[in-house]
C-alpha cells in the first residue's frame, strides 16, 4: 500500500523520527494485526522510550487492525479520555 521503494518507506517512517517528536505518544495497537506487526508498535515504544518521551501503550491481545468488540472498545475510549484529559485537559 505504501510502496516498495526501502528509502521512501523510512522518511515516512515515524521510528526514524523519534527525537523529533515533542508531544506525547499514545500507541494503540491490536496483537493480531496482521497488516502492521506488533513487533513495530514495540520498536517505536524502545525507540520513544529511549528519546525520553516514553509513550502510553494500550494493547489489545483480540483485536486486529482495530477495535471492535465492545469491552475492549470502551477501555480503548476510556484510556483516549484518560489520555487527552492529562494532556490537553477537559
């Protein structure tokens, strides 16, 4: 979907933009996503961690690439409130 050119894909890629980044970082993910690894959302949590912007990492073991049963969908909206209130306020 994004290419194949390996140069192109790592300007775009935000794990080698790191130390770029200033606000703060909320990974969401879902282990079973099959078109994005939950390898990479691991590697730029090291990567942000290690940049001094450790983000917050919600992970969820049923869910794919998105989330859609509602127990975990009311946690993902509970952890965004939670997020943004801290962040930008209510």
């Amino acid at each position: 979907m994004l290419g194949e050119d390996t140069d192109v894909l790592k300007q775009y890629s935000p794990i080698n933009h790191v130390d770029k980044i200033k606000a703060r970082v909320m990974l969401i993910h879902g282990a079973q996503d099959k078109r994005t690894p939950e390898v990479s959302a691991q590697k730029l949590q090291d990567k942000l961690k290690q940049a001094g912007n450790a983000p917050v990492y919600l992970r969820f073991r049923q869910s794919g690439h998105g989330v859609y049963d509602e127990t975990s969908r009311s946690e993902l909206y509970e952890g965004l409130l939670a997020f943004l209130g801290e962040h930008i306020g209510v």
